[in-house]
C-alpha cells in the first residue's frame, strides 16, 4: 500500500499531536497488495481535523469494490461521538443481481464490519451504520445488460486503546492501524476476496 498525500481537513491551525501520531500510524499500515489505498482530500466541516482514505479493489485490472476510511478529530470531543476520534466508512461493490432477494444480505453485510473489527482487535465504541442495495436493471439501448446488484455498506464508531477507554487530552494511543484493517477486510469481502474460513464462500459477481 502506498499513500499519496493530500493536504486538506483542518481548519483551526496545527493538529495536535494525538491526531498527527494517529495520520502517521495510518501511513505506516501495510495491506494486501489487491487493495489500492490514496490519500484524498478529507471533510472540512464535520470535525476540526480529518485524514480521508480512498481504497479500491482491484483484481487484473478490474474494480472490484471501492470504500472511503476517514479518521475525525474534535479535542473537544462531541457528546454524540463518547471521545475525540470518530471512525468514519463506507464500502460498495456490484453483485450478482439473485442477491438482491436474498433478505440475509443486509445481515450479512454488517457481520462482515462486525467480524472484521473483532479479528483485528479494533476496540470500538458507538458502532452503527446502514446496508443498502439497489437493484439495477437495464432497458431500451441497454436492454441487454444483466442486472446487478449495488450493496453498500456505510458505519462509524469510536476508536478505543486496548485499556477499553477513549484516549485523553494528553493522546493515550489506540491502535488505529487495527481499525484502518478492519475496513480494509470488509472491502474485500463486498468484493468477493475475504480471508474466508473453512466452508464459507465468497458472494458471486457479475462478469463485466
């Protein structure tokens, strides 16, 4: 994985030390060599400080599944976050279109970010987030298209250090490359490539 630099996401001044520590861990994360992974200009308006990731997979130069990783700063550490680092995702991927029907999907989608926070021991708080699918169908000139399927998966949390607690005004670590990881996971897994245990498959995708 290589990172390309992209100022942008601050806007009171020098960040703090904490979140710098936590942009040049994310920098230092190695991930399978399927995953291109760049940085990208962050949110301006949703925290002070922000570092955005944009991840894609890619399998013989084919896209297979593209998500977004952004890690929020507020040393004033919003109520509605519970600390003052806030993780925020999503990841998409066409499917095969009989997937649509299928109403385990959703469920299924969100044990994907479930599991993949758990194996690598990305300790969060305040987890929540949405599965949606759309299905696409093709009409008229493009009546010969096969229908697909568009799942995305959209979550934030809390990241917590391996005491369980939310780091403090002095920046306790956590382990932010365990989270950045995780996400990694669940964008293979929308695209068919997860580290898959014994008797589970991958979901199908449509041949482009």
């Amino acid at each position: 994985m290589t990172l390309s630099r992209v100022p942008g996401g601050a806007r009171d001044g020098t960040p703090p030390d904490a979140f710098e520590r936590a942009v040049r861990a994310l920098r230092a994360v190695r991930l399978r060599p399927d995953v291109a992974l760049t940085e990208v200009p962050a949110p301006a308006r949703i925290a002070p400080h922000a570092v955005a990731l944009a991840g894609d997979v890619l399998a013989d130069g084919e896209e297979l599944a593209t998500g977004r990783f952004i890690l929020l700063h507020d040393p004033a550490a919003p109520p509605e976050w519970g600390g003052t680092f806030r993780v925020v995702t999503y990841v998409r991927a066409d499917l095969e279109a009989e997937l649509g029907a299928d109403p385990m999907l959703g469920q299924v989608g969100w044990s994907w970010l479930e599991d993949a926070l758990g194996e690598h021991g990305a300790l969060a708080a305040g987890v929540g987030g949405t599965v949606t699918r759309v299905l696409s169908e093709g009409y008229g000139a493009l009546a010969d298209r096969p229908p697909s399927v568009d799942v995305e998966v959209r979550a934030s949390w809390t990241p917590l250090p391996a005491g369980g607690r939310e780091p403090d005004a002095a920046g306790a670590p956590f382990d932010v490359g365990a989270h950045l990881l995780a996400w990694s996971v669940l964008l293979c897994s929308v695209a068919g490539l997860p580290p898959l245990p014994e008797g589970v498959s991958a979901l199908p995708h449509p041949q482009r």
